[in-house]
C-alpha cells in the first residue's frame, strides 16, 4: 500500500511527513504499516511495534537529529533541512496522528510505537520530551513546535489507559512533563506570531489540532499518574478554573462559527476538550473547596453540561480530524457524565446510603474509575462534605437542565460500553 524507501525519509522535507500525516487519516491501515505492525493483528493484541527498519523509526530519527549538535554528519543532515523547527512541528504531528489514529481503532499500548524494549521507550519518550524547554528554561511564548511536541508525547501517553498501563511508560513519561505550574503558564499565553503550517489563525497547529491540545493533554496525564500531589499543584496554580474558562470559550467559538479550526481562538480540538474536561474531574478531588468552585456554581455547570448539548456534539460529529464522528461523541459524553456524576460517585460508599451503582444503569453511569471512586477512602471529609452539598448540586442540575441530558445520554454510554452501538 505505501511503497517508500525508509533511507529517503531521512532527507524529505515537511511536506512529506504531511502526506504521510494524511494518508493515515484518510486509511486506518496506514498507521499500522508505518508502525510495522502485520495486517492481521486483532486491535485487541499488543506487540512491540515502530522497531528498526520501520518508517516509525525513521521519524525518531529525524527528531533525533535535528536537535543533535555531536557530530558530523549529524551537522551534515541539519544543513541540509531548510527548515528544522518546521520538520520538528511536522514530525510530532505525524507522531501524534499515529497515535491517535491507533486509538481510535481500539489499540491502547504505547507499546505499538515505542516497542517492548526499555531503552528504546525510554529513547523515544526523551528525544520527543526534549523538543520542548525544561521547567527552567521555559520560553514566554508557546513556540508551534513545542506544542507540537507536548501534542505528540500526550498523544502516545493517551494510549496507555486504565487498568493496562504500562509501569514503566508511566515511569519514564512524568519526568518529561513540565510541572502543573508551567503548564498553566502554557495555557494562559497568546500564541506566537509566524505559524508556518498554513491554517490562518495562530492557535492551530493544523486543520485538525489546536496549539493548546498538547498542553492539556500533558497535564492530564500528569493529574492521572502523578496522585495527590499532582492534584494538589494543579488545584494551587488555578488550573482549574482556567480550563472552565477555556471550555466556556471553545463552546461560544464553535456554537456561532461552527467547528473551524482557521477560526478558533482558544487553541483546542475536541480531543483537547475531552482532554480538559477529564482534567477538570482529576482536580475535583483536590478537596471540597475545589468541588465548590466548580460545581457549585451553576455557570460552570452549564459550560460543561452543554458540551453535550445537541449543537455541541453535531459539531464534534461532523468535525472530520481525530476526535470527531461517532466517537468523538461518545468520549465527549462519557467525560462529561464522569463529571457532573463525581458527587455521585464519591458518596456511593458512604455508610447508611443505598448502592447507587446498583441503581443507575447497572453502574455504566456512574463511573467506578473515575476519580471520586475514591474519595470516601483517601478523604472521608470531603465526602461528608459532598453529602451535606447534594441539595444544592441537584438544584443547579435541574437549573440548567443537566439531569435531562445526563439521562439521554447515559442511555447511549451504556449501550457503548455493552457493545451495541
């Protein structure tokens, strides 16, 4: 299907690694032959994938040398690049398609791109981490290249979700990821002038990522595998609030202009969205006050219950890059319901109350690995908290008409996970 010398990549220039980015959208087949990964493997199936002599490999390689002053030939190669912070931007962005592509066809191992030797994982975490500044040497403005590589680091630690995750990626990956404090910084700045993909606007990296969607992406993995501390950092740098304020933004741009990437001002695609949204839940269980500033406030309430608003997910479901069509809805329903059910989920347990997974839709509503699954144990006082709030909270719900759209959609969430969407 793709007939290409491996050795030619080395020299090719960017447009190259942006018709390789949209073959792999346009074929799901693409990202597995760039992985070297055979044709018939079950998605369910993990093998070590992106080993030597696969054009996967040759993309680290070009990354590799563009940030390489060593030797020679290294040199060499960099002069003959017009452009290294270009091939930098489109590199990481095929890196993140990949990835992204390889999830949306159910392949969820990191193991498909970084192969099952450490040293190799630990190589190509590295080489994509090192694209962007240390905490130390952080730049004022969000250069497209950095985001591009933040896009792409997120993008490959997305694939190792839940209960299947890999110790040693996790190991590998949060020494990588600038603290919560910087990453806040990332996402309050304006973009940088002189965005060389071609979109018009300077807060998309291209027709189908937004500049801040690396950003938070990073973070959520920092919030997923860092524990209370990470949460604690975000809460203290305002993290949360900021995302609301984001979200609120995207869904105003995109209700009255419609999913067009040439005009957002924000900066995040739906799989940013789903990405903040999931962060924003990580941060609830900072502690009661956070639970207050969030969804005790019937405005915040409203941004993100509308992110499933039937406006809202037609949009998601026309959008036609990563995160789009019939799953791009599903994610943006289940984060927002693991959400706006967090209360739900942190009181379940609490002694004298019946079993509320017992009760709505067999526990597929109310998420058992969502992060107030365990609140009654790690924080017993934020969970009585919770319990003496619920009056309230269920007042704002029916305010701004959430319960309705929790109960359409929690329909829909359980025959997805059931198997018979």
């Amino acid at each position: 299907m793709i007939t290409l010398h491996i050795g030619a990549i080395k020299c090719a220039h960017f447009k190259m690694l942006q018709i390789l980015s949209r073959c792999c959208l346009h074929n799901a087949m693409v990202p597995g032959v760039l992985c070297g990964l055979p044709s018939s493997l079950p998605v369910t199936t993990v093998v070590s994938g992106g080993g030597d002599k696969t054009i996967l490999s040759e993309i680290f390689a070009i990354l590799s040398w563009c940030t390489s002053n060593k030797d020679p030939e290294t040199s060499n190669l960099k002069s003959k690049l017009a452009n290294s912070s270009t091939v930098v931007l489109n590199s990481c962005l095929l890196l993140a398609i990949i990835a992204q592509c390889l999830k949306s066809t159910g392949r969820n191992s990191a193991l498909f791109m970084l192969t099952s030797s450490p040293k190799n994982q630990l190589s190509r975490l590295s080489i994509i981490g090192h694209q962007f500044s240390p905490d130390d040497k952080m730049k004022i403005s969000l250069e497209p290249h950095c985001a591009s590589a933040m896009l792409a680091l997120a993008s490959i630690l997305s694939l190792e979700s839940g209960a299947s995750v890999e110790y040693s990626i996790s190991e590998i990956a949060v020494p990588l990821i600038p603290r919560s404090a910087t990453l806040c910084e990332h996402l309050k700045i304006s973009p940088v002038e002189g965005n060389e993909l071609g979109p018009r606007n300077m807060n998309v990296l291209s027709y189908w990522h937004g500049l801040r969607d690396g950003c938070v992406g990073l973070l959520e993995s920092r919030l997923k595998w860092g524990g209370p501390l990470a949460v604690k950092q975000s809460c203290a740098s305002g993290m949360p609030l900021l995302l609301i304020d984001l979200l609120s933004n995207n869904r105003s741009i995109t209700s009255h202009q419609g999913i067009d990437s040439t005009k957002d001002q924000v900066g995040l695609s739906p799989i940013g969205v789903v990405w903040a949204v999931s962060s924003i839940c990580h941060c609830l269980s900072g502690g009661a006050p956070i639970f207050r500033q969030i969804l005790l406030r019937s405005e915040h309430v409203k941004d993100i219950s509308e992110l499933i608003s039937d406006v809202h997910l037609k949009l998601v479901k026309s959008w036609s890059g990563p995160g789009g069509g019939k799953d791009g809805v599903r994610d943006a329903v289940n984060a927002v319901i693991d959400i706006l059910a967090f209360p739900f989920v942190a009181i379940q347990n609490t002694p004298g109350l019946p079993s509320a997974t017992a009760s709505v839709n067999s526990g597929f509503l109310l998420n058992m690995g969502s992060p107030g699954g365990k609140i009654f144990i790690e924080d017993k006082d934020m969970a009585k908290a919770i319990e003496e709030d619920m009056g309230k909270y269920l007042k704002i719900l029916i305010e701004v008409r959430s319960s309705v759209c929790l109960f359409l959609c929690s329909s829909s969430r359980s025959k997805v996970k059931m198997g018979l969407k």
